[in-house]
C-alpha cells in the first residue's frame, strides 16, 4: 500500500512537472524563462541530490516527501504568473528552490523503495512505481492533446488550475506516507530504518573529486552491517 501511494505522489507532482518540461518552453511561446529557470534548478538539484540524504535523516520520509512535494505547485504558479505578467524572475526563483527540494523528495522516495518491499519482491515493487510514476508524463502531456487535436487553428489552453490541482493532490497525498517503525510487511517484519550516510562524507567527495587541473577517480563501496545501516568504505 505504501509503495503504490508513493506511486500517485511521484505521478501527480515530478510526473507533472515532466509533462510542463516535454510541452517545450513549458508550454510558454517564448522558451528563454525556462531554459533560464532550468539552469537555476539543476544548479540546486546538483547538490541537494546530494546533501538531501542527510535532511531525510532528520525529518523520516514523510516529512521529507512532502517537503519535496511542496514546491512543485509553486513551480506550476509560476508559470501561471508568467502567463499573465511576462516577469521571469519569479520563474527562476521558483525553479531554484524546486530544485532544492527535489533532492529531498527523490532522497525520500529511494529509502522508500530499497527498505519497505520485502527483499524478494523489491523488483516487482519498483517495477509497479515506476509504471504509476510516468503514467503522469503520459497522462499530463494527453490533456493538451486531447484538447487540441480536433483543432487546426486556434490551439486551446489547458485550464491555469490544472497542473496545480494535480500538484497540490499529489503534496497532500505524500502525508499517508508513515514511519518505516509503523509499516509490516505481509510477512509479519518490520520495514528497515534507512540512513543514508553523513553528507559531510559527499561533500568531502566533491571538493576531492572537482579540485581544478587534476584528474582523479573516486570509488565508493558500500556495505550492510549487522545494524542494516549503510557504510562508506
């Protein structure tokens, strides 16, 4: 049950978000606002990927997922916003802090999927969030072209609070999420308590890894102890 929740959470909200990024320009007429507030959210995505771990250590994946969820509406009203008042700047703002908590909500959806499906059915389990997941890019990208397809002039518009519907579904959805402490599996065991590691350790591999002028290759292993806690060797 929690695995296929965390399936509409991803559909309504990234699924969304990925069916504004295939529209082109996010569906504006003019693509300069979202190819710069693309830049802004990969700057932040590229390190909160990273740090948004040791947050999911601290708030649980609940909180964590609808911290993450939170900006996807304000990323959908920005575009609205622009729609009406052709003022980049919040565009931008907005996609800068989606990235931010778009590390958080994708930390909190892989400690999801590796520790609450029992091991042998993980797969299956990955398989079934997935195929929810991008049935939102699917379905996202239908609405317009239902829309438009009869149409061979004069292409209609996707109503302003659409997106932001599905957006806002998919934050308050993320609250069912529970604790790993409070979820059983079918086979009477607890689900694992997932801690990622320390994000002093992959700030420790960036600066390691990008120090200018030298090239160097970095392995990172990783193994289980008794504790079912992830280790860095």
């Amino acid at each position: 049950v929690q695995v296929s929740l965390i399936g509409p959470v991803c559909f309504c909200c990234p699924g969304m978000f990925n069916a504004l990024s295939g529209m082109g320009g996010g569906g504006q007429v003019d693509p300069t606002a979202t190819n710069n507030a693309n830049t802004a959210l990969y700057a932040t995505f590229a390190v909160f990927g990273i740090l948004g771990g040791g947050i999911h250590n601290i708030l649980g994946p609940h909180l964590t997922l609808f911290d993450g969820c939170s900006t996807y509406v304000l990323y959908a009203g920005s575009f609205l916003y622009y729609n009406h008042h052709h003022n980049q700047t919040f565009v931008v703002v907005a996609r800068g802090l989606l990235g931010v908590r778009a590390g958080l909500l994708w930390a909190g959806q892989g400690a999801i999927m590796t520790s609450y499906p029992p091991p042998n059915r993980k797969g299956s389990f990955i398989s079934l969030f997935w195929s929810i997941f991008n049935m939102g890019g699917v379905i996202g990208g239908l609405i317009p072209f239902i829309l438009n397809y009869p149409r061979a002039e004069d292409a209609a518009s996707v109503n302003d609070a659409t997106y932001i519907g599905f957006m806002s579904a998919g934050t308050l959805l993320s609250l069912g999420i529970l604790p790993p402490g409070r979820v059983i599996r079918d086979d009477g065991t607890r689900c694992t308590n997932i801690k990622y590691l320390s994000h002093r350790v992959f700030v420790l591999i960036y600066v390691y890894f990008f120090q200018p002028m030298k090239r160097r290759h970095v392995a990172i292993f990783f193994k289980r102890d008794a504790t079912s806690k992830f280790l860095f060797v």
